[in-house]
C-alpha cells in the first residue's frame, strides 16, 4: 500500500476546505433556527390573543351574573 506525504500546504488545504463546509452548514443551521423562532413567536402571539379573549369573556360573564 502507497504511503501518501501530507505537506503543510496540503494540510492546510484540507483544513480550509472543512472550515468551508463548518461555515456554510453551521449558516444552514443558523437560517434554520432563525426561521423557527419566527415561527414560535408567531405561535405565541396567536396564543396571546386567544389568552386575551378568554380573560375578557370571563370578565363579561362574571360582570354579567354579578351586575
């Protein structure tokens, strides 16, 4: 079996290849997550509202039975 020689250059080579491929999966993973977290806070939001709703029509039947 042949022995291969790894030079710096080659080395360095290989190493900033890798840094690419790290930089650009980690940026796929950063959009990733960036788009979930819109989508929860969209979630929340939602969530929000119905909160607000259920809190107001509690107040009216309690106003409405005690007033």
């Amino acid at each position: 079996m042949e022995r291969t020689a790894w030079t710096d250059e080659r080395i360095d080579d290989a190493f900033n290849q890798l840094r690419e491929e790290m930089r650009a999966g980690f940026a796929d993973v950063r959009a990733e997550t960036r788009d979930g977290l819109r989508e929860v806070r969209g979630q929340i939001a939602t969530l929000k509202l119905f909160m607000l709703g259920g809190l107001v029509t509690i107040l009216a039947a309690v106003v409405a039975l005690h007033g």
